[in-house]
C-alpha cells in the first residue's frame, strides 16, 4: 500500500467524549466497576482516571506565567529567566573541610555557597573572607547559630547582592519538643537581629519558613502549604511590633520546602503555593510588584532508605525534577547515603550532578511553568489550593501556627497521615524499592543507631522520620542473627510443577526477603514422599507451603500433619488467604499460619524471627 503524504495533512482523527472513554473502559474492565480505578492521596484527594479540560476552573489565556494568582510562577514571560541556583549544602564537621569542599563545588559549577551550618563542631573559626562571596550569594539556613552567621556576614564588605542567612523561631526546634517562637527572650532577641541584620544587609533574606520538619514528620501537601501560611501571618504580625510594614517584612521572607517522591503532588504543591501566597499577600493590601517571595526546596529526608541505598539517587531524582517543574529558587539535592553516614565526595558530586543534568541536559532552565496546562496537574493544585486555606482558616481560627502547636492539634492531624503512610508501607500498599519490595537479602547494610534529640518539651514534638525504618529495625535484627551464626534460610514447600507454585513461591521469597531471611525452594513436589524427603534432606526451622488451591486441599493438611508429628519443632506455614473457617482448619493440622497480599510484613517478620533466636 503506497501512502500519499501530501494527502497526510487533510487526514484528522475521529473526536471522542468522556462518556465514549467511560463506555469503552466500562467493557474492558469486566467484572470490575469505574469506581475500581479511582484512588485517595494522603490530602483525602479523590484521584480519576482521566481528567480533561472540563477539569480546568480557567482557561489558559487567563492563566500566563506572572498573572493571577501566580500559579505558573511569580515572573513574567520575558522577565527573569526561569532558573534556579544550585544550593548543595556541604556537610563535615570541620571548617577547613568545609572551605575546600565549597571552593572545589564552586568550581565545579555551585552558584551558591551553602553549607550545613549546624553540623559545624567549630563555628567560631567561620571566615567568609576565605571565600569568593563577590558574585556568589550565600544561601545559609540555620537552628542555631543565626546571630553567629550574621556576625560573620556582617564582617564582610564584597557579600553578593542577594543571598539568604535565616533561620525559623517556630520550627526550629519541634524535633527537641520546645517552641522558641512561645519564649518572649528568643523572639525578642531574634526580631533584634532580624533590625541588625538589615541596616547593613538590607537585600539578604533573614526570615525562613521552614516546612521540613513537618514534612520529615509525616505530614501531607495541605498541611504543609497551610503551615507555611500560618508562619508567614505569624511574622508578618510580629515584625509590626518594631514597627515594619507588611512589604517590609516579605522582603526578607524565604520558603523552605521538602520534596517528597508524589511527583505531580508535589509539582502541584509548589503551584498552589504561590497562588496562595498572592492571596495572603492581596489581604494585607500588597502589590502585584511586592508579592515575589523567594522558595527553596531540598529533596526529602522521608523517602530516604538505608536500605539498597543507591536507589536514593533515582529518588532524589525524581524529587529534584519535581521541584523544579514546580519553580524554585534555591534546591538542595540529598546525597544518596545522606541517612547513615557524612557525605563522601562521590555522593556530594553525584547530587549536584543531578541538578546540572536537569539545567544543562534537559534545558529545564530555559522554560517557565513546563507543567502548566496539563489537565491532571492543574486540577492537583486547585484541590490543594482549596484544601491547603480551609486548613489554613482553622488554624487561624485556633489562634495561629504558635497556638496550633502549644495545644497538639497540629502535631495529631501531622501523626494521622503519618500512622497512615507507615501502615501502608508495612502492607506494601505502598512501595518502597529496596525495602518492602525487591529487597536484596544478603546486602551489607551500615546501620544507623541514634535517638531523638530532646529538649525541655514544652509542646508534642515533631520527629523526623524515614518511610522505611521500620522494616531497617527488621533487617537489623536479621543482620545481628546472621553475625551470630544464625542461617537465615526459609524453606517453600513448592507443589507441583513451575507454573503452579511460582506465583506464591515468587511472593513468598519477596515478603520474606524484606526482613534478610533467604528462601531455598523444593522444587516441583508432586507427592507426599517427595515433601518428606525434601524436609529431612533441608530441616530448616521454617517452611511455607506454596501452590494452586487444588493442591492445597489435597496435600496442604496431610504435610501440617505430618511434620507436626515427625517435626514439632518446625514452624510451618501456607501462602495464600484463606477464610476463617478455612484457616482454622489448618491450623488443626499443624500449619501455624499464611502468608497473604496485604498482610503486615513488619509484624509477619518479627514473629518469623524471633524462630531462629529461639
């Protein structure tokens, strides 16, 4: 068949409606309904399976980057080009380190010096003139030692124009469990600092709203949008004590983000942030020309794992491309092995490479807002932006972000979402690669061992937490086992030929793998005899019966009995979920459990261990 191209342009394609797409999926699904393919996010958003323009509240003539509410960005087409500075924050202990760490960044394309300030063991010996801060702003945020760093700062006449030295009263300290921003002397001496520091830095940015600690404790897109308004009304509020406008005070305003791994969530987080902001800002009767605030972002600590931890770098990846998609100013990107150990110039090197692949390969640089118009993401951030001043107005209504604290309110809705995230993962209703999924049993693990710092706790802290550290206890423990010269080895029972036993046996392997427990498979059991011989060739502390429902009814009991009777000692079990009645008949057998989809694998694994200690 001979195509005519010039025929091609005059060809065009049938248009169909959603009822068409909801009648043609309604055929494939079934025995399924619609319904089947919805989903619910963690901000209690009801997730469809298509979306369309009739889900835009806008058309996009009205929304243009640096119109509106800012959705798509706060500059104008033509204005600022849409970049972002590289902000890696070097981490050691020495500040001679320190120093050669940054000049070699710098040279290896860093545009901003940034380092963990609070990791320092001696701040004292800072000296700002041993670096090049003519042209290269310092992006410094801090716990700490904010009078400190001003101190140094203020010592230096060639600082970069522009650059931030902030730190957050409210937040600082909620891991410790104390609430500087509720003591009168801290405030007070910080507002005196916040006067200081801009008489002689007028253009650094002083005041930071810092979300991470919320986010690192488990909290949801709403949350965190809500909360950092809350924080901004808060100083804004304050700041007028000494005297300061509104503008004033959002002059030196920077947000701080964490990016988790919901790519389009977190995209649509940074969007509706700004259009939330431009309302806060119009309620104080603002400027279109005053509303620019600065927003940083560094990659999550939450979805780090110890576990298979090279797997970081494609999380912090996708994090890092997600917070640019959705615009900022400032990004850190976590090194891989940032949750166990200071980082090593191979981990610090491939984080920022990370970065300049999206900026010099991928051109992210060159476009504003490349998420804007897409029909799903779009729809995200109008759900957030509704949402995110719902919670902000009861916040407000508690009394503010302090008073929202002081009492718990705050920290109970954070540990809500945070009971449900680590549910989920312990179900593997949510994956974690490496950890709850495809783990490697035989990996060599640097296990981290700590506990939370503490302080007079005067409010319910906020902890930072890891998704997976749960299931790191676990391979801990297994770890401890294997160096005392325990055999991790399970046994499967596998009946029948492959394609029979493989799925089970296949998710059985996987389960049991997340907890350093190793499998070895009896193939292709057809018989009694052939069970027997595998079990008194192996005895091993542990099996699991795999195959089709068939083959349980009629070998599944007859194995439980008999091992029961020859083994007693042999713990026994069968993958599959079973009926109440149904695996209560088991267990009259000798078979002591299952092993299902969906069962909580920390628990299942804690019992399973405590086998081989015994």
């Amino acid at each position: 068949m001979t195509i005519n191209h010039k025929d091609l342009k005059y060809q065009s394609f049938p248009s169909y409606t959603v009822d068409d797409w909801v009648t043609s999926v309604k055929n494939s699904l079934k025995n399924n309904t619609i319904d089947s393919l919805y989903s619910e996010t963690y901000e209690n958003i009801r997730l469809k399976p298509l979306y369309s323009n009739e889900d835009l509240e806008f058309t996009m003539v009205e929304q243009i980057p640096g119109a509106n509410l800012r959705i798509r960005g706060f500059d104008s087409i033509g204005g600022q080009q849409p970049s972002w500075k590289v902000s890696q924050r070097i981490m050691n202990r020495n500040w001679d380190e320190v120093k050669t760490l940054l000049t070699r960044a710098l040279a290896n394309g860093q545009d901003s010096l940034s380092f963990d300030v609070d990791y320092l063991s001696n701040m004292e010996e800072i000296d700002f003139s041993e670096l090049d801060t003519q042209n290269i702003p310092l992006f410094l945020l801090t716990k700490k030692n904010f009078q400190l760093l001003l101190e140094k700062a203020l010592k230096i006449k060639t600082l970069a124009p522009d650059g931030v030295i902030a730190t957050d009263p409210i937040s600082c300290n909620l891991h410790q469990g104390e609430l500087d921003a509720d003591n009168p002397s801290i405030l007070e001496k910080w507002g005196s600092q916040i006067l200081l520091a801009n008489q002689t830095l007028p253009s650094i940015k002083t005041i930071l709203i810092d979300t991470t600690p919320y986010h690192n404790g488990g909290a949801n897109a709403v949350q965190e949008l809500a909360i950092a308004l809350s924080e901004a009304v808060f100083y804004i509020e304050h700041m007028k004590h000494y005297g300061w406008q509104p503008s004033q005070t959002v002059k030196k305003l920077v947000y701080h983000f964490a990016i988790g791994g919901n790519f389009f969530m977190e995209i649509a987080k940074l969007r509706a942030f700004r259009a939330l902001w431009t309302t806060i800002e119009k309620a104080y009767g603002l400027s279109s020309s005053e509303d620019r605030v600065a927003v940083s972002a560094e990659t999550s600590t939450f979805t780090k794992t110890v576990l298979d931890p090279y797997v970081n770098m494609l999380r912090a990846g996708n994090e890092a491309f997600a917070a640019i998609l959705g615009g900022i100013d400032y990004l850190h990107v976590s090194p891989y092995d940032e949750a166990f150990r200071e980082n090593g110039e191979f981990s610090a090197r491939i984080a920022r490479n990370t970065q300049f692949i999206l900026k010099e390969e991928a051109y992210l640089n060159k476009i504003s807002d490349p998420a804007g118009g897409s029909y799903y993401i779009e729809s995200l951030t109008n759900e957030l932006i509704e949402k995110a001043w719902e919670l902000f107005q009861k916040i407000d209504a508690l009394g503010g972000i302090v008073e929202g604290l002081k009492s718990g309110w705050i920290q109970n809705e954070i540990n809500q979402v945070l009971n449900n995230r680590l549910l989920d993962v312990e179900k593997r209703q949510q994956s974690v690669i490496g950890a709850n999924v495809y783990a490697n049993p035989t990996e060599q693990i640097s296990f981290i061992h700590g506990t939370p710092e503490k302080g007079d706790c005067n409010i319910i802290p906020i902890y930072p937490v890891r998704i997976a550290q749960a299931l790191e206890k676990l391979r801990e423990r297994a770890d401890d086992l294997v160096s005392n010269g325990k055999s991790l080895n399970a046994g499967l029972i596998c009946l029948g030929s492959l394609k029979d036993y493989k799925p089970r046996a296949d998710f059985v392997t996987g389960v049991l793998a997340t907890g350093g427990i190793k499998t070895d498979w009896g193939h292709e059991c057809t018989t009694l005899e052939d069970v027997k011989k595998y079990i008194e060739e192996t005895k091993l502390p542990y099996y699991c019966i795999c195959g089709t429902d068939d083959m349980y009814k009629e070998y599944g009991k007859r194995i439980g009995e008999w091992i029961h009777a020859n083994y007693p000692s042999i713990h026994v079990e069968i993958a599959g979920r079973f009926s109440a009645e149904e695996m209560e008949s088991y267990r009259s057998s000798g078979i002591a459990g299952s092993i299902y989809l969906h069962q909580n694998i920390v628990e299942k694994i804690t019992s399973l261990l405590n086998l081989w200690e015994v």
